[in-house]
C-alpha cells in the first residue's frame, strides 16, 4: 500500500500533496500502514479512504481504486449503517465499538451477508477537534454463520430425539427448520408416496401461494441448483431484503437399499454463495429429517407388530379350549380307534400346542410332539418315566398331579401355571408358564390306563400381561406422585411460575413472586404485564403474546420485572400456550446478566489492549524517531529563538503523542510496571508541592493520612501519573475554584461488597480523592472508565484520563470505585492491596544529573531510523558504539569479543532469537555485562503478570536525550557496583583460611533476593556449613522440623516481617539460635536474645557473627 501511495498523483486530490498534509495525518498513515491489524483510515469532510495491506481482502474488487475515495462513494451500499457511527467520532470525539455486526458489503461485484467486529476511533487535528477516524477492524463473517447453522442442527436433533411417528418428526423439522430464515428463506418438504410426491409441509412459504413452477423443479429430479430470478416477485423473502435467487432439491434418502423417501426444496441464502459448506449443512438436516422418518417407520412397524402378536395369543387361547374339549372326546375312544394311530400321531407331532401320552401308574412317555419338546428341551423321553426324563420338575407337584388323575380318573385343568425347568445341560433353570389339560386314558373296561396331557406355554403372554399390569400400577403411582412433586415445586422453586391470559392478565403465581418481587398474591392478581414488566420490554412482551396465542412456545426470553421497592431483576422466561391461557416461568438470571456486561466491558478491554499494543509499538518507534531527531536538530538551530521555538512545540507534541500511548497501554492493561512497596500517606505528602502547583491558588488542598496506615506494592510513577490525572478532572471539574481532599487509609472489602463489585475480598490501602465540583450525572457514571468518553467540552480532553487510573488499578490487583451527586462533587476511591513486605527507598531518576560516558555500548534496533538516531543520541553523549539489526547479527558482535559495557536491545525484534534469550546468552559469554531494554510495547517478553521480571531494567520508548543519558549512567554504575562486590568476594575467598569455625552447622537461610542467597549460600557453604534456603516466610515455616542449628534471616520478608517469623520459629523451639542479617540495625535489636549481621557483609563477617553466637550452654 506505500507503494500504491506514493504512485498516486494527490495533487488532482481534495488531500492536495503529501507535503502539505496534516502532521497528524502523517503520523496516523504510519501507523496504519506499518501496522499488521486490519486498518483503514479516514480524513476530512468527506471522510477520504486510506487503507492498509491488511485490509485489502475486505474491499475485494474494489482495490486499488479505493484509495482516497470518500467513504460515502466507497462503501454506499453500507452507508447507512455506519454513517451515524462515523457522524458520532466527530461530532463527539467519542469512539465507537461494535461486535459482529451485520453488513450487506458489495466487495465481491454482489450483495454479499458478511460480519465485523470493529471499534472508530477520532483522531485530533491540530486544532484539537476531531478531523479523522481510525478503525482497526476484524471480520466474524465464518465464525456468525457457522455458529448459526451448527445452532439448527443441534436443536434439529433434540426435536427429533423425542418423535416417534412421521407426524411429530415432521412437525418438529417444521419447527426447527422456520427458526432459521437466513440460510432457509423458504422450504417445501415432499414425501413420495409410491413415486409420486406429496408436500408434507412448508416454512418460510403459505402451502396455498408458492407458485407451480417449484413442483415441477421436484418433479426434474435435479439436485443441482436452479434459477428461480423469473419467479423472484411472487417469492418470499425470509431474513432478507431480497427473494432467493436459487433452489435447490435435497433428497430425504432412505436407508440400506431403501429408494429416496422425499425431497425438500430450499431456496438459497440469496447474500451467501452455495458451497461446499453450505451443501454440507443442508444434506445434514436432510439426513436427520430421513432418519427420523425411517426410525418413525421402524417404530410403527414393530408396534404393528407387537399388536399382530397379542391377537394371535388370544386366538391361540381360543383355538386350545377347542382342541381341549376335542381331546377329551378323542381320548375316551383311543382304544376303539387303533387303526387311526398313526394318523393322529402325525396330527400330534405338529400341533401348536404341546402333547405327549404318558402310560401306567409310572407315567411312562409313549409319545411327545415338537412342541412339548421345546418346552422342555431336546431330551430322551418315550420308554422313560415322567420322574426318569424330567428329573428337575421334582417337587413342584406336577407329578402328584398326574397321580391324582391317574388315581381318581378325574381330568385336570390348569391355566398359568409356573414350571422350572433347565432346557439343557448347559442352561440355568428357567421359568415357564403354561396353561394345560391332564386327560385320563380309559380301556374298554373303563379302567385308567395312561393319560393324555396337552397345554400351551403362556409365558409370553403372562408377562406381557404382567408388565402391563405393573405399569398400570406404577401409571398411577407416578400420576400421584407427580401431581405431589408439581405441587411442591410450585410451592417452594425458586423460579417464578404464572399463569397469565392473552389479555395479559396474571391470574395464577407462585409464591415465589412474594418471596422475590416483594408483592403479594393478591396484589400480583390484580396487575397485568404493564405494571410489571420494565417499559422497554413491553413490545417484546407483547409480541411474544400473540405468539403465545397463536400457538406457538417460546423459550430463553430475558426480561426485567418491577420489584415493590422499584428496583428491575432480569428473568429468563419460557412458556406455552394451553387454552385461553399460557404457563411460564421465570428464573432469575440478575447476576448472569452483571456477569456478562463484565465480560462485555472485559472482552472490550481486552480487544482494545491487543490493539493498542501492536499500535503503540509502531507509533513510539514513531516518535522515537521524531523526538530523537528533534532533539539533536536543537543543537543545531541554538541561537535561532524561532527555530528554538518551534523544535520545542515539536517536541512537546511527541511528548502528547508518548503520554496519549502510555494513557492507552495502561487502560489496555499493557504498561509494564515497576512496583515497589510504597507508604502512601508518606508518598501522597510528597506530592504535595505538585499537586499545589497543579490545582492553583483558588483550589484549597487538604491532604489526610490516617494512622498506621499499611504498605501497599504499586509502580510509584504510575500511580503519581494516576493521583495527578485525578487532581486536574477535579479542578476542570470546580473551574478553578473549590476544595480537593485526598485521603489515605485502611480498608477492607468483604465478600458481599466484592461479588457485586468485581473485586478480591482483602485487605486495602484506600486513596480517596474528593472534589466540591459540578458531579457527574448518574446515567454517565458507568462510561467514565471507558477509552474517549469525557464530560468535558470538545477539545479539552483525550478521555483517557480515568481510562488510564482504571487500568493501572485493576493491573495493579487493585479495585477503582466513583461516586459522584449533581452539585455537590465527586469521589474517586482506588483500592490497592496491602503487602506485609517492608518500605522500599525510592529512587527518582528524574532528580540525577545528566551525564554521559566513554564506556561502549551495543544498540541492537530493527527500525533503521530509531537506530541511527539513538547511536547518535548516544556519540553525542560520549559513548563509544556499536550497532545491530536484529538479535542474531547482535550475537555475533558479543562473540566477536569486542569490549562492551552496555547492551541496549529493543525487546520486539524479527528472528528467530528473541531479545530476552539475545541478553541471556551474552551474559553468559561476558558476565560483567550490563543489559538495558527499550521498547513502546513489551508483550510478554519480560513482563509477566503486567509486572517487569525481577532484575530487569526497561527504558519506554519515546524517551528523551536527558532520560536516555540518566538511565544509561544508572544501569552502568549499577552493574559496576556488583562487578566490584564480585571481585571483592573473590579475592576473600582467595585470602580466607579454610576453617574459621570448628563445628559444621546446619543453617536455615531466609533471604528474598536470590543474588543475596546464593552468594550468602556459597560463603556458609565455603565455611563448612550446610545451607537450606527459603526465600520467603511461609517457605521457611514449612521447614520448621528440619533438623536445624541457626536459623539467619533478612527482616524484609515479601509475605511477612522477619520478627514474626522469628517469634514463630520460638514457639516451637526456644533455644534456637537467630541471626539477623539486615541494613536495619534498629529493627534488628527490637527483638530479644538475637545476634545481628549489618549487610553488607563479607565472609569474614559472616564468620564472625558465627563465632559469636552464644554456647549451647549460655542460651
């Protein structure tokens, strides 16, 4: 795109020539085009078109003629939606934010549904009104769209789960398949009955108006889509503006060998093209629609032919009593008709029902059909006694039976009559039941001679009967008891239950109503919707109504009702229509709906510090460049007062420009701090003089510090940046005139506070700062906080201001809390958390002198203009240089073995080796090495947390010849000072006897600084002694048991103060002997019965103190 730029002819432009641009137009297009985030920008009245490489594939066709194009032309067919949002940046300087929204974009030469995710932000003019906009955007078309679809075929398939018949399948796809008029404007749903197809249903379509030319395209048999342009006045439109310009016939497809079962017709999102995708998603809803018609179909048949079944065993039933009074008949002349034996044994063998001829008083098996075989099993019978071949039904008094029969000459008779018996070997009994006749067998002369016995095994049928039995019983017990579990959930939920007429009368509530609302029964029965429902849910309410009456249920509805003290809890409502009347209930859904308007404000945040990272990074390398080269440029023009004059209106512009950066690092919550435990009351005193400055004369200021006030860990810069940006809101805020207090004090947030509060319960230090100013109104409090959004008038502020204190809090752990009333002020309340850890000394570089050096420094830098200019920033300072590109090229100067003092590396570098792993390795090859990053935006690099890592020192970038030349001499004398201590510890151990004490102890070692133990260690270690380390208190109480001789430890504790872990350590063990080892003698000799070591100290001294402490037997 710079390319394209600087082809193009501007001076025919509404621009005119670069040259004569806007240095904020300038400094805007760098950013823009040097930025990787997809970009454009626009300028002016007309809101002129600029663009970056990012952004290209979003304006398709329309690159390259798109470039300095008014927006308006450009994007017509989109206009109407984002002019009133562009109108807004500069009507109000506000910036705008919008998460997916829909936009009907013409990029591809037709109507195409796409969405964006993308935020407008002004851009100031030197004028300070707003004279452009920036919009960083990202596109959401793929991720929208699949989300909707794979919404319908999951609610597809919970509809289906529950039908059981081609009706209610068909239903629920009509159901399911409406809900989604975007990618289904309309459908027509076919079932062939033998070949010819039917319409089954229609959505989206009335089944009396779509037009005969969509049948035919059925008949076609086309599965490829068609062009219904012809026909696109008489076709609805579904979600859009626009009839489908396509149908297209997808195939309900049976199953196995089975031939297709329908077709349904669906017109084509006429804004999406049809793709594989696309094509995907529509064989998916035809598949689950054809399978559910196929397990319909399965279902019906096995119920037809469960029914088929039950017939048969009552005409079973029927034709046994038949044969049983036959065989009763046939038995009395069995001896008189011999001749017809074997024809009646082969009527036997099959017969349905089981017989056998049992003979003698033994009951010996003569003969026994198929049937009776099944019923027993594959055995040996005929020659054999009944108690021979059926050994298992001993005992179960079927033998008796045949003896009694046999015995009495009277015939038995028994229905369902259970049986146990193993039908083989290898089988486990088995329950049977089975109606059956016992028939004597008579001679000529009356006498019984055997018996005949045939029955039917009734199993199936008595437990078929038997379950349904049980199932009428339970029926009953379950409508009881589910009519009871009704009557309790009404009763006692929590959930809202009404029942309410379509006149939007509420006959019928729970008591939960009382319980929530504050309302009783009585009063709740006398309202309609309109003295309960929030007004502006009340069009939504009533819509859903007619829905309601119409039929239709709706599910997942939120809307706010009116407790009696007036105040609106939310409610997510699903209901369905019965009669006159619908049911519905309620459930409160108040802190899901403050829980997503956090994670709104949070994703918000969130996506503008991604932004603002990749943006700040390029415009402080940006500003590098300008400020650095402007400061050189002053040497050159000294003497010149105008030119002086105008090099520092430059100047401090890139100083606007840097603090613009920073305000929106720290709202985004990508500051790199540097926390130190801070007194606030004793910080807040010594602001007291810039503050007084600040405010003027007219403003009285009152500064109160409560008593023993805690210690808190904050950035100090930070947080004076904060305070001074609260100060100066609160004198815009009285004009000049009023009172400013600021507090200091203990506090403490409990659980409830905090839930409702986005906050840590905890212990706090407060910084309260009150004004007697004009207040904020209420329905603004909410925005203060927000990137842009200011009270003031136009051009007297960048909104940053509280943006910047919020993110520096909520970074910092901390919570940030306004209050504010018409007419009488404001209050701004920063909670901070509290530290146990000790008060650090702080150091102000501002205060050093400016000074330069002759040691030699490396600058590894990949913008070649920020690169050039700091060498030259840094020769004119007297340094010795050397210069590198990247962190690889960089490397191989350290190994070169070329003398360097200094590495001064940007810490956002191209390549494959990154600036924290270039400083580690040269550390490694040249130990007295100090390292010094700079950058405009860190990432996580080394910073974690939001906090630097511990050691490292960071120069931001833009930084000015003074700040460069103070932090240079800072790191360097630093890095020198522990060379020195290093080479000092070496020459004592060199000097040092081998054994300065007689007895090896065994020492607990408590110090924070890892620098400080490990050196500490190797000396106790050099001296014979066994060290075990711990670098905070609960890390040394947890080694409380150990077998320990001294314990030495630093008072400044980060999680506690050395005294309570000493009087800890003598709770349970007294007589342990305890070294201090501190640069706070007085503190130290505040505890009883203890020995001090004063840091720093040397081995020598170490060995000392070790000689000193007193004999087991004077403690």
């Amino acid at each position: 795109m710079a390319k394209l730029m600087r082809a193009t002819d501007w001076s025919q432009s509404a621009l005119g020539a670069p040259a004569s641009w806007p240095i904020s137009l300038r400094v805007a297009l760098g950013i823009l085009l040097t930025s990787r985030f997809e970009m454009w920008l626009g300028w002016g009245p007309d809101v002129s078109f600029f663009y970056n490489d990012a952004y290209r594939p979003t304006l398709g066709i329309k690159h390259p003629n798109s470039l300095a194009q008014p927006t308006a032309k450009l994007w017509a067919e989109i206009w109407d939606d984002v002019e009133p949002r562009i109108r807004q940046v500069y009507d109000t300087g506000q910036a705008t934010w919008d998460r997916a929204l829909l936009l009907i974009l013409e990029r591809s030469g037709e109507p195409e549904e796409t969405y964006h995710t993308f935020s407008y932000s002004p851009i100031l003019g030197e004028s300070g009104k707003t004279e452009g906009l920036l919009c960083a955007v990202t596109e959401d078309t793929l991720q929208v769209i699949s989300e909707r679809r794979m919404e319908t075929l999951r609610n597809l398939s919970l509809r289906l789960a529950g039908a059981t018949d081609a009706r209610s399948v068909l239903s629920a796809a009509h159901e399911v398949i409406g809900t989604n008029a975007h990618d289904l404007p309309f459908t027509l749903a076919y079932l062939f009955n033998d070949g010819t197809p039917e319409l089954a249903f229609t959505t989206g379509i009335a089944e009396d108006e779509f037009p005969a030319a969509l049948c035919e395209i059925v008949s076609l048999d086309v599965r490829t889509p068609q062009d219904v342009q012809s026909l696109s006045a008489t076709l609805p439109t579904g979600a859009w503006d626009r009839a489908a310009r396509e149908v297209i016939a997808v195939p309900l497809v049976g199953q196995g060998a089975e031939a297709n079962l329908g077709v349904i017709l669906v017109a084509l999102n006429p804004l999406r093209p049809f793709d594989e995708d696309y094509a995907g998603f529509l064989n998916l809803i035809a598949g689950q629609v054809a399978a559910g018609l196929a397990g319909a179909d399965a279902y019906e048949s096995e119920r037809r032919r469960s029914r088929a079944l039950s017939d048969a065993l009552r005409m079973r039933q029927d034709a046994a009593e038949v044969l049983e009074r036959a065989n009763l008949r046939l038995a009395t002349e069995i001896d008189k008709r011999t001749g017809e034996r074997d024809r009646l044994r082969a009527l036997f063998q099959n017969a349905p029902s089981f017989m056998c001829i049992l003979s003698g008083p033994e009951h010996t098996f003569e003969f026994a059909n198929h049937a009776y075989s099944e019923l027993v099993g594959q055995r040996d019978l005929v020659g054999m006694t009944i108690r021979e071949a059926l050994p298992d039904v001993e005992g179960q008094g079927y033998f008796e039976l045949l003896d009694e029969v046999y015995n009495t000459a009277t015939p038995f008779v028994g229905r369902e009559m259970a049986v146990t018996i193993y039908r083989d070997s290898r089988s486990l009994p088995e329950e049977r039941f089975v109606n059956l006749v016992y028939q004597p067998i008579f001679d000529e002369k009356g006498a019984v001679t055997g018996i005949f016995a045939e029955g039917h095994d009734v199993t199936d049928q008595k437990r078929a009967e038997e379950s349904l039995r049980q199932i009428n019983d339970n029926l009953a017990d379950l409508v009881t008891a589910r009519t009871h579990e009704r009557d309790m959930t009404w009763r006692v939920s929590e959930d809202l239950f009404i029942v309410c007429g379509f006149d939007y009368a509420i006959r019928n509530v729970n008591p939960a109503w009382s319980a929530a609302l504050g309302y009783t029964q009585d009063e709740l029965t006398r309202m309609s919707f309109y003295d309960i429902f929030h007004p502006d849910d009340l069009m939504s309410v009533r819509d859903q109504t007619k829905a309601l009456s119409e039929g239709r249920t709706i599910k997942d509805l939120d809307w706010r009702l009116r407790s009696s003290d007036g105040k609106y809890l939310w409610y997510s409502w699903s209901c369905v229509p019965e009669g006159d009347q619908f049911y519905g209930a309620g459930r409160d859904v108040t802190s899901r709906k403050i829980l997503e308007e956090q994670l709104r404000r949070s994703q918000k945040m969130e996506a503008l510090g991604q932004l603002t990272g990749g943006v700040a990074h390029d415009f402080n390398n940006l500003l590098q460049v300008i400020s650095g080269n402007l400061q050189l440029l002053n040497k050159d023009v000294a003497g010149n007062s105008r030119a002086e004059s105008r090099v520092q209106n430059a100047l401090a512009g890139v100083t606007r420009g840097s603090k613009l950066a920073s305000q929106l690092l720290a709202f985004g919550r990508r500051q790199p701090l540097e926390p130190r435990v801070v007194n606030v009351g004793r910080f807040l005193k010594g602001m007291d003089d810039m503050l007084r400055r600040t405010l003027g004369e007219e403003i009285e200021l009152e500064t109160v510090v409560s008593g023993g006030l805690w210690n808190t860990m904050i950035d100090p810069n930070q947080i004076e940046n904060a305070v001074l940006n609260l100060a100066i809101n609160a004198r815009d805020a009285m004009n000049g005139r009023g009172r400013l207090t600021v507090e200091a004090s203990n506090a403490a947030l409990d659980e409830t506070y905090a839930r409702a509060n986005d906050a840590e319960p905890g212990q706090y230090v407060l910084i309260a700062v009150t004004d007697t100013g004009t207040g904020i109104p209420e329905d603004m409090l909410e925005k203060v906080f927000e990137p842009f959004f200011s009270t003031k008038p136009e051009g007297k502020g960048t909104g940053l201001g509280l943006s910047m204190v919020y993110g520096l809090v909520k970074q910092s752990n901390g919570h940030v809390k306004i209050y504010s009333e018409l007419g009488h002020g404001t209050t701004v309340k920063i909670y901070l958390p509290r530290t146990q850890a000790t008060e650090d000394i702080l150091l102000d570089l501002r205060d050093a002198p400016v000074q330069g050096g002759t040691e030699t420094v490396l600058v590894v830098e990949d913008d070649d203009e920020v690169r050039e200019t700091t060498v030259v920033l840094l020769t004119d300072l007297g340094y010795r240089t050397l210069r590198a590109r990247d962190a690889a090229s960089a490397l191989t100067v350290i190994e070169s073995g070329v003398p360097i003092d200094l590495l001064f590396t940007d810490v956002v570098m191209p390549g494959p080796l990154r600036s924290p792993e270039l400083a580690r390795k040269a550390v490694e090859r040249l130990p007295h090495l100090a390292v010094l990053f700079t950058s405009g935006y860190t990432e996580n690099a080394i910073v974690h947390g939001g906090r630097l890592d511990a050691g490292v020192e960071l120069l931001p970038k833009p930084y000015s010849r003074e700040n460069l030349a103070r932090k240079i001499r800072h790191v360097l004398v630093n890095q020198q000072q522990r060379n020195a201590a290093a080479q000092a510890l070496n020459s004592e151990q060199a000097d040092r006897p081998t054994s300065v004490t007689s007895v090896s102890l065994n020492i607990l070692l408590v110090e924070d600084d890892p620098l400080i133990q490990l050196n500490t260690a190797d000396m106790l270690e050099s001296l014979g002694h066994v060290v075990l380390s711990a670098a905070t208190g609960r890390q040394a109480l947890g080694l409380i048991g150990r077998d320990i001789d001294l314990l030495m430890t630093d008072l400044g504790l980060p999680d506690m103060h050395g005294t309570d872990l000493v009087t800890a350590y003598r709770e349970q063990r007294p007589n342990l002997p305890v070294l201090i080892a501190s640069g706070d003698v007085a503190a130290a000799r505040t505890i009883d019965n203890v020995s001090i070591l004063l840091k720093p100290y040397s081995a020598t001294d170490i060995a000392k103190a070790l000689l000193a402490l007193p004999s087991q037997s004077e403690r």
